[in-house]
C-alpha cells in the first residue's frame, strides 16, 4: 500500500489486493489433504496447471467533504507484483504509481495506458530466473525527480519518466551502482544515501553523480521486446556513489559464546554475524573503542601532563606541558608537536599543575613555589620555610595549595591580574590530595574545594570570603583516597535542567565513588560506588562534547560522562595509562592526551555511548556453529597450559558454489563482452584478467541453485583475528555441526569431529550421502583427517559423552565409540519426534531440545546399554537453542521468540524409566505411553526477537553469574537472578508502575506483549524498568513516593544491578 501524490486533490492511496476466497478455493481445488508424515515432509499435491489467483490494483479516495472512503479504481496486474512505488504528481510529475513486478516495472495510472519496462539483469543470472525489487527510494528536485530501486541481487537502478504534463511516453531502467542487499533506502537532500542492510553494518554513501554516463547499461518502455526484453550487464565498482561511513550491526547473530580466548583476565562476546560473503566472526570487549592518533617516545619517564589554550577563547590547545622527575618539557601543538624553550614555564624542577586563568595568564606550580606568568611579567611566590608543596589544584579564578605537614594555602587572582594569598589552614594530618569547584556560571569563584587525607576521610571546605576553608561536611572512607575530584554534571535524578555537583572519591583500593554535593550547604548525599581496578584510581576532569567529564584510572582507564540524556561510566579498550588531560587540535578537535610508561599518546573516542567496541574478521560464508579448540596436548596435572585457544569455524551456504568454482565462473565472465566500439581492436590487446575482481561483501556471489553448497572448517588464533589453517571441503558438501572429543582409545588427544552432508536439500529435508569425519590436528592446528563415517540420515548435533560421541541423526540419538576405520555404533534411540538440535551432558544426565518438541532428558542404563527418556517438556516448541543451568534445570528460546527455563519434577529426579512393563522390553514403553513425568516451568517471557545462543556466564571478572543471549536481529541481553526477594519486591513494583505511566506507542499493553504465546511468569522486564529515567521529574517523584524513595534511590538501584552484570 502507498500514499498517491495528488497534489491538492482528495487523498488518494493504493494497494495490492488478492481475494482470500477466489484464491482459497482455487487452492483447496487442487490440494489433497496429506496425511501427517507427508506434512511433516512437506508434501503436497499441487496441480502444476492450475492458474494463480488474479492479484488487483485498487485505488481507495478518502473524501474530506463526506470523511469516508470509497473505492475508486481497481486494475488487473501480474502476478508477481509485490511493490508500488508513488511518482511525484501536481506540478512535480504526472502522479500515479510504478508498480514492481517480476523482471519489469509497471506504471499505471487511472485513464492511462499501462508502460511496460524491463529492468537490466546480471549476466550470469539464468533467462527463467526471476528478479524482484526489494527497496526503493524517491529523489525529488525543483525542475526533476527519479527513483532509485534495488534488486534483490543489492544492484541499484535509476528510474526515469519521461512525461509531458500528466502524459508519461516512456519509463527508463539504468544500471547505476551495486551496495549490499537493503531492507530500506533513503536519499537525503544533503547529496547522500543511506542503505539499511538486510544483514551486516549499513551504510551512508555520497552521490559522486546521478547516472548520467550513457555507456551505463539501460532498458526502455520503447524495447521491442518490451517486458521480455533482456538487457545484460556486468556489476563494477562504485562509480556514482562512495561509502561514506557505516554504522555497525550485528545482524543476524548465528552463533555466540562468552569465553576468555585471549587470557585479557576478562571474557569476551565472540560473535558469529552476517550471511554469505558478508558473513563475519567478532569479537566484542566491554568499553569504548578508542582510536590512537599518536603515540611519541619521551627521554625518560614521566609523571603528569597538562594541555593549556592561548586564552580562554581559544578553540585549540596551545602547549602540551609534560612533568618528569626533576624537569617540564613543554610542546607547542601545530601542524607538528616540538619543544618550545622561551614559554616562560620553569623548566628545571617538575610541575604539580599547570592551569590557564580567566586574564590569560598561566600559573605553574612546582614543589617550591607557584610561578603566575603573564603577558609582561612573571610573578613567583614561595614556599616559606623548609616546606614542600605536596599537591594543588585550581580553576580559572583560585588556586589552593597543600604544603607537607598538612597546611592548606588558598590563591585568588584579583582585578589587577595578581595571584593573592586569601587564607590559610593546618589540617593537622598530611594531605593527599585536593580539588576544586569549577567556576559556576555568571559567578565570580567557586564555592567549595574537597581535601583527602591520611585519616581516611574526605572533608568539603568553603571557599566563601565569608568563611574561608571552613569545613563544611565530611565523609569516612574505607581506604586512602588517591585522587578526588568536583565537577557539575546534568543531575539524572533531577527536574530537566537541574545540574548538580558531584565529588569523585579514587582509592587506593581500587574503588570509584561518587557523592553529591548541595549547592547551598555542602553536605554529601546520595553515595554510589563501584570497582574500576586493582591498582588505586586517579581522577582528571576532561571534555566530552563540549561538556565535562571525567577520566578514573586504574588498571584500565574509565570514562564518566552524559550522553543522551544518560550517564555513562564506561571503560575504555585500552592499555593502562598513568595521566590525561583533555587535548583538542585541528587534526582531533576532542580527545586526550596521556602518558603510559615513556610514551605520550594522543587518543580519542569516536563512539560514545556504546556497551562494547569490536574488531572483524571477514568469513566466506555463512557462520553455522563454532567451538574452542584446546590444546593438541594437555600439560601434566596441576600445570597450567601455555598454548593458546583457538577457534574452529564451520561455514556453509545454500545454493553457492565453492571458491574454485566461483574462480572459474569469473574467468568465464570475464572473456564474455556485452557490448562493441569501434575501439574494439584496442579492447582486445588489454589481457582479459585486468578487470577488477569486485569484492563480494559489496556485490554479492552467485547463485548455485537448489542442494549446492559451499562450505569449509576454518582454524581462527582470537589473539589477532588470523587464520591457522582452512580446510575448503568438498563440492556441494556442508558442515553442519561440529565438536571437541576426547575418545577413550586416545590418550589426552581431543578430536574434532564434523558432521557433514552432501547434495541436501532444505524442504523438505534431505541428504543422498552424510557422515561424521574425525579429524586430529597438531601444535599448529592443522587438521588431518582420521577417517570418515558414513550416515543413513542428517546429523544435527555432536556432543562429547563418557570417552565416546553422543550423535544427533535424523531422528535418533546414538552414541559412538573411536575405532580404527570408521566409528563404531554402540547404542541408538529411535523414538524422537523430529531431530535433536542440541545436546548437553551434565552428571548422570543427558540434555536435549528437539527441532519441534523442546526438551528431553535422556539417561544411560550402561547394565542394558540403553537410552531411555526421564523426562519431557509438556509445551511443543521449535527449539532455537538451550543451555543447562544446574544438574536439574535448563533454560531454552524457541523461533517464536520465547526464552523458558525449565526444570525436572521431583517425581523424574530418581525415576529409572524407560520399561515400566517389568518384561525387560528394549523399548521405552514410558516415553512411547506419555507416562513420563512432565517439565516444571519456571520461568516464561517473550523476548520480542529469535534469541539464537545462550549460555550462562560471567561478563566481569569476579562478577554475578547470569543468562547472556544474543538474538537474530543483532542484540545481544542478559537475564538476570536476583539476589534477594526484597530487590525482587522492589522491581516488579517499579515495573508496575512504569508499565502505567510509559504505555509503548503502538498502543500495545505492554504485559500483553510479554505474555504473547505463554502468560509472562517470573520475570521482571528490565528494558521497562530503565525507562524510568527517561520520564518527566513530576512523574518520577510520582513513582518514587509509591515506592517510599526518592528518584535518585531509584536511579541508583537501576545503575547498581547493571553494574553488577558488566
């Protein structure tokens, strides 16, 4: 359906419509009912003759003087029409619609003849081969408009009309570029393209030209063949358009698992993405992925770093003052970064702080003395006495200073640019460390500074002329502080533009903590905390967009800041660094400057806001599933391993070919050539093999057809992202599981064992030839194949058991035993109703979902060698994936987008099963009778997405355990247990009452939308919850006087349990 362009005329929209009853009965006309089996297999019994039901272009018009609609025009049209695109009318073009139809374009118009084009196709693609359109987008100018459209092979047409007011004499196709395939286009007045991909990141491109090159491939209204007319081309690099940036995606997620590959101390989320040549493996680290600029080696050691503007107006740094033991080097900042020796800094003793004034003077202080340099004159004071200045720290207006014994000395600089001495304070302990207010808005000085000192407390003193260091508040610390900080930051827990301002606490032991400080009183409140490190955090105030922020570094540096409307504390996929400061130049207008070891560094942090930062690895086709790869020998008992993990990939895609062949396919396009000049004897001296061979993540691959495959096993080092070794299978055969063994006959060997098939076909399911090859590999993980097994049926799933292999095939479940030639089948179950998809064996117990029937518990009776059912689930579903929680319990996601936990009755607990008759039969009479006692549901929530893997994991070292699952449209989520019935009680109040106060836009009753296929039992929608913040300050104190807490509580309690999961 599409809206018309009528100019100021009644609106008019049309549609694609198809009669359900004339197609019902042309359909139940000739269709035979099948029997169960047949259903199963995907048999009907069609009439090949039978005609398909007639499809209709309808015109509805929506009088505005009557408000009613009544129906205007209605048309027939092919078939395959499956899109309508709206042509610009009024005085813009002549109105009506394009309709898309299998190989042309249509366009119809009420009192208008139809005009029939066809569009260009790919030379390789088959003469009966269909080609549909799958995105369009509309280009609207002052003097003229055309359409962009999309193939479903990602290759973009341009769509022209000629027309004389509301005649249109022609429609032309051209070929103007190919970017991946795209759920949506959108051209914006700006000269750019955005393609939202079907799969893999999107993408915003930059017109380089609008198709006006005549040698482009085209097809016109006017071809004799009309519709039937075959206009070939060959795809080529992009030439009309330039990608411009992309924004990532993981969509679709195939395959994840959480694990610690790399030995960072902290897992990582390896992720299987992407489909055929845009297939890819990443991986994803918590924090924010930072972009090196520049990374320069110092003569020795440093120990801090500043950067200072030429005034306060200025939008670039000027210097770079770095402090070492016993010197400042100071760096001016251009086009190259040298050493400037007449900046007026003391460069013979090491500089504490380094801070530009609101008068554009500079103050440096060092261990002696504070040096106020200003345009004309340099002013020292000193230390009096044997007295040292341990730490300081100023705005643009004051300067306190902290002398050892505990003394503080507080600095303003008055009207005549001079730095006076205000007042001073013996604390009677050392001092630690010190910080001071920013300057607040159409405010003269700040108000308050805080001091840490040795008694492990953190004190706020005035900076008020009225009472000058005078102690306003305290807070005990559990350790030393190293660092503190003052910033005012937007106050989430506030009205809309309420900031507040918050003092950060960095321990030596490790722990960030934030409090706030009242404007008027100075007394602390609302106190969170959280575990950055190992190492003592320092805090230094930075800048984030143009607003404050803070970095806290320990043994990882953190970034705090507000985007969106939401505060972040996020660390940064970066090594341990010492000190920063804010830096902004022409080359990088926002980042930081930092010292790690003898090397200064410029970094910069591009993606704001998100979770986790990822590095790619480029597949050849699409990711099935994925294993870790343990070392080839085990190391000796109680002795760690020193051999790296690797990866084992499978890949396979339906109807593709393999590389060799798609080697030799472009070999044979390349000699083909579709059109003749009169250069043609100069065409023919250039070799043919010149042509670009054109990436296929950007055009795409060919099309094999119905039971061709290309597939292979791919050894990936997760350390760099490289390939060991790859082994290319071969043609038409798939990998389509795969597993780590330890055979019983091999010593401390694993094996990784495959399973294949070949020629199979997807509906219905079926393979001439399958097997299970074992494969062993050595140090460098090359694989060497032991032998192959040959299979009745498909394998679906392989999982370790007991020194032997549990194999998943077709419908049964068999275990094999390593012998010399092939594997050896030692015991098979037969009664399963459609094909295991997953397996899992904990203890005594073997774990499984089947495709359409959930979960089933198998045991082994080794006395009778038999496999018989404990248990099953009572619900049908199409099992996606599942992972075990404990010995009694699983949690499982089925295709309808429901994640379950389930777990076995008491009653199965010590059941033995199997044969209740007392004969001794074989057979499990109790699962085949419906006797076996049913799964207990424990937990039910629709998720809104295909959840594609789960397992149950830690995301931080030392953390909570938890569900993390990813999901087919690229999220990737987490469930959570709580840890106590109060916070329970809490949650489910809050998401009560947010559930009243924040309906969803649709309309939808949110409990409804959870409970869509089974009633939401257990769970609490976290998402729900966190849209608390996003509310107005009216209805959040509303909400919070429910729940007898303040907002701020309620915000500390969401940001506490996510926390706790990363």
């Amino acid at each position: 359906m599409v809206g018309m362009d009528v100019g100021f005329e009644n609106p008019l929209f049309a549609s694609i419509e198809l009669s359900y009853e004339e197609a019902g009965a042309r359909v139940l006309a000739h269709v035979t009912l099948p029997v169960r089996s047949s259903w199963r297999d995907g048999q009907v019994d069609k009439d090949p003759q039978a005609e398909p039901p007639q499809k209709m272009l309808t015109l509805y018009e929506m009088d505005l003087g009557l408000n009613h609609v009544t129906r205007k025009f209605a048309d027939a049209v092919d078939h395959s029409a499956h899109a309508l695109i709206a042509v610009p009318g009024g005085v813009d073009g002549p109105s009506g619609v394009l309709v898309c139809c299998e190989n042309c374009l249509v366009y119809k118009k009420q009192g208008h003849p139809d005009v029939v084009c066809a569009i260009p196709r790919r030379l390789e693609m088959a003469q009966e081969k269909g080609l549909l359109i799958v995105a369009h987008a509309t280009h609207k100018l002052k003097d003229f408009f055309f359409f962009l459209i999309q193939s479903e092979y990602g290759d973009l047409y341009k769509v022209t009309l000629t027309h004389d007011e509301d005649l249109v004499s022609e429609v032309q196709v051209k070929y103007f570029d190919t970017v991946p395939l795209s759920n949506a286009l959108c051209v914006l007045k700006t000269g750019f393209l955005f393609t939202a991909a079907e799969f893999g990141n999107h993408a915003l491109y930059q017109f380089q030209g609008i198709g006006t090159d005549e040698e482009d491939p085209m097809c016109t209204s006017s071809h004799p063949h009309g519709a039937q007319a075959l206009v070939a081309f060959k795809p080529r690099a992009l030439k009309n358009l330039m990608l411009y940036d992309e924004m990532p995606s993981l969509s679709p997620i195939i395959d994840m698992k959480v694990l610690d590959a790399t030995g960072e101390g902290k897992p990582q989320l390896y992720a299987m993405c992407g489909r055929g040549p845009r297939a890819s493996l990443r991986v994803l680290r918590h924090g924010l992925a930072v972009t090196e600029m520049a990374v320069s080696e110092l003569p020795g050691k440093p120990n801090a770093v500043w950067t200072v503007k030429a005034t306060m107006d200025s939008e670039y740094d000027r210097y770079i003052v770095v402090s070492f033991v016993d010197v400042t080097l100071v760096l001016s900042i251009g086009d190259t970064v040298e050493e400037v020796l007449d900046s007026g800094f003391l460069a013979t003793a090491p500089s504490l702080l380094i801070q530009l004034m609101a008068d554009d003077s500079y103050v440096q202080v060092h261990p002696t003395g504070i040096r106020h340099l200003l345009p004309r004159r340099t002013n020292e004071w000193r230390v009096p006495g044997q007295k040292r200045i341990v730490t300081a720290a100023a705005n643009e207006r004051q300067v306190v200073i902290a002398l050892s014994g505990g003394e503080i000395l507080y600095f303003e600089i008055d009207e005549s640019h001079t730095l006076n001495e205000v007042a001073k304070r013996d604390m009677n302990y050392e001092v630690l460390c010190i910080a001071v207010q920013p300057v607040p808005d159409n405010r003269q000085r700040a108000s308050f500074m805080a001091v840490g000192g040795v008694d492990n407390t953190i004190r706020i003193l005035s900076l008020e002329r009225e009472r000058p260091l005078k102690q306003l508040s305290a807070q005990a610390l559990q350790s030393p502080a190293e660092s503190v900080c003052l910033l005012e930051m937007k106050n989430l827990g506030q009205a809309e533009d309420v900031h507040s301002l918050f003092l950060s606490i960095g321990l030596s032991s490790g722990i960030l903590i934030r409090s706030v400080v009242d404007f008027v009183t100075g007394t602390l409140s609302d106190q969170r905390s959280r575990f950055l490190g190992a190492k003592a955090v320092r805090l230094h105030k930075v800048s984030v967009q143009g607003m404050p922020a803070m970095l806290a570094l320990s043994t990882k540096p953190w970034l705090s800041y507000n985007f969106q409307g939401k505060n972040h504390c996020t660390p940064m996929s970066y090594e341990q660094l010492e000190f920063a400061s804010s830096f902004a130049s022409e080359q990088c207008p926002e980042g930081f400057v930092a010292i790690s070891g003898n090397t200064l560094r410029i970094l910069a942090c591009e993606r704001l806001g998100e979770l986790f930062n990822q590095t790619v690895m480029n597949l050849s086709y699409t990711p099935r599933r994925f294993v870790p790869l343990p070392p080839a020998v085990l190391p000796p008992p109680g002795q760690p391993t020193t051999d790296p993990i690797m990866l084992a990939i499978l890949e396979a895609d339906h109807n593709a070919y393999n590389e060799e062949t798609k080697r030799e396919i472009r070999a044979a396009l390349k000699k083909i050539r579709l059109t003749k000049t009169v250069d043609d004897e100069l065409d023919d001296v250039k070799d043919e093999d010149d042509e670009e061979d054109l990436p296929e993540a950007q055009v795409g691959t060919f099309k094999a057809g119905e039971g061709k495959w290309g597939s292979c096993v791919r050894i990936v080092n997760p350390s760099n992202l490289l390939p060991v070794f790859k082994l290319d299978l071969d043609i038409d055969e798939a990998a389509l599981c795969l597993t780590v063994c330890y055979f019983s006959q091999l010593a401390n060997q694993p094996c990784l064992v495959v399973g294949t098939v070949y020629n199979m076909t997807l509906y219905p399911r079926h393979a001439p030839k399958a097997t299970i090859k074992t494969y062993m590999y050595d140090e460098r993980y090359h694989l060497q194949l032991i032998h192959s097994t040959p299979l009745d049926d498909v394998p679906l799933c392989l999982f370790p058991f007991e020194g032997r292999l549990l194999a998943s095939v077709g419908r049964c479940l068999r275990i094999y035993e390593l012998g010399k030639r092939k594997l050896l089948r030692k015991c098979e179950y037969k009664n399963i109703p459609e094909g295991l998809m997953w397996m899992h064996v904990k203890g005594d117990k073997i774990f499984t979902a089947d495709l359409r029937e959930s979960f089933h518990i198998f045991k082994y009776r080794r006395s009778d060698n038999q496999l018989f059912v404990l248990s099953d689930d009572q619900a049908p579903r199409w099992t996606t994936c599942a992972t075990v929680l404990d010995s009694m319990t699983m949690a499982g996601a089925d295709k309808f987008d429901n994640f379950f936990i389930s777990r076995i009755p008491d009653e199965a607990r010590d059941d033995e099963g199997g044969d209740h008759t007392g004969l001794r039969l074989k057979a499990d009479t109790a699962y085949l009778t419906g006797a076996t006692p049913k799964l207990d549901s424990i937990v039910q929530f629709h998720v809104g997405d295909t959840v594609t893997a789960l397992e149950k994991t830690t995301l931080a070292q030392g953390g909570s355990e938890l569900i993390c699952y990813s999901t087919l449209l690229g999220a990737i989520g987490a469930f959570y247990p709580f840890a106590g019935k109060d916070e329970l009680d809490f949650f489910q109040h809050l998401e009560m009452f947010v559930r009243a106060e924040k309906p969803p836009l649709c309309g939808r009753d949110h409990i409804m939308y959870r409970s869509y296929h089974f009633p939401v039992q257990s769970c609490v929608d976290g998402d729900l919850c966190e849209q608390f913040m996003t509310l107005t300050a009216e209805k959040q104190r509303l909400i919070a006087s429910e729940l007898d807490r303040t907002p701020a509580e309620i915000i500390k309690k969401l940001e506490d349990m996510r926390n706790r999961l990363i």
